[in-house]
C-alpha cells in the first residue's frame, strides 16, 4: 500500500465519522419533529434534560431569531466559511485527537447547515432545565460542537503528548 493509500485511509475515518454524527443528528431532529407537538414539553429524557420542540431561526440561545431572511441567509454564509476552515483544520492537523475532536466539531455545524438549508431553521428539542431553571433548548449537532471544543481544549490545556 503506497503512503497516498494509508494516508487517505487514515483521513477516511474522519469523514466516515462526520457523516455518521450527521446522520444521527439528522434522524434525531427528523423524530422531533415527527413525534413532537410545537411549544409543548413532553418526555423527560434525563433528569434535567426534557425534550420540547422548537425552531431557531438565530444563533446560539435564540439571539437573531426571527430577524429575517437576510440574516438566516448570512448566518448560513457565515456558517458555511466556518465549516470550510474546521475542513482545512482537520486536513492540516498533525495530531489524532485533534482531528477527532475537529471532525466531532464539524459535523455538528454541518447538521444544523444542512437543517437550515432545508428548514431556514434549526431544530431544537433538548431541553436544559436544572433546579426548575430552564437554560437552553439544543439539538444533538450542539452537542457535538460543545463536546468537540471541550475536547479542543483538553488537548490544548491538559493533555500534552509525550512527544511535545
């Protein structure tokens, strides 16, 4: 097997990865909002996490929602420059867990790309709710961009190889 084959073998992981937290994700927000009333809680999955559908048109705890079609349209834009580079970052990044950390990172902010693309919307249906006080409603593409950064910053803080 020449280097290019091992080398594009190795890098296959990587997508093999995406494509299934995509696909996951994707089925999750197709079962929301299959079996899910808008507005309405329901199941508690977790002690503190219920599951409550809603759409985000906005960015992050709903900031720019409902502001419009031009600003869903340059989110997207926005969002799609950020996933060209999370691509390069993964492509160009010497270290494993990086990669996977980069490809857990990018494959959520693919889900919520590929729901805004068909939706003009993202949706969401964890609810984050502790002690009563409701924090935030995410999808599982926000789960794996936070866990791929709290991974990031492991690797970064913590975890030093014992070659560096």
């Amino acid at each position: 097997m020449t280097m290019v084959n091992k080398e594009a073998l190795y890098n296959f992981r990587f997508i093999i990865l995406i494509i299934s937290l995509v696909a996951i994700d994707l089925i999750s927000k197709s079962f929301a909002i299959n079996n899910l009333s808008l507005g309405e809680s329901s199941t508690t999955l977790l002690p503190f996490i219920d599951i409550l559908l809603i759409y985000n048109s906005g960015i992050a705890f709903g900031i720019f929602d409902n502001s419009g079609m031009l600003a869903s349209n340059i989110l997207l834009l926005v969002t799609l420059i950020i996933l060209c580079y999370l691509i390069w970052m993964i492509i160009y990044e010497p270290q494993k867990n990086k990669k996977y950390s980069l490809s857990i990172i990018t494959a959520g902010a693919l889900g919520n790309i590929i729901d805004r693309v068909i939706d003009g919307q993202v949706t969401d249906f964890l609810h984050l709710e502790i002690f009563n006080f409701s924090f935030f409603i995410f999808n599982l593409a926000d789960a794996f961009i936070t866990i791929g950064a709290l991974l990031i910053i492991y690797f970064e803080i913590i975890y030093k190889p014992k070659n560096e």
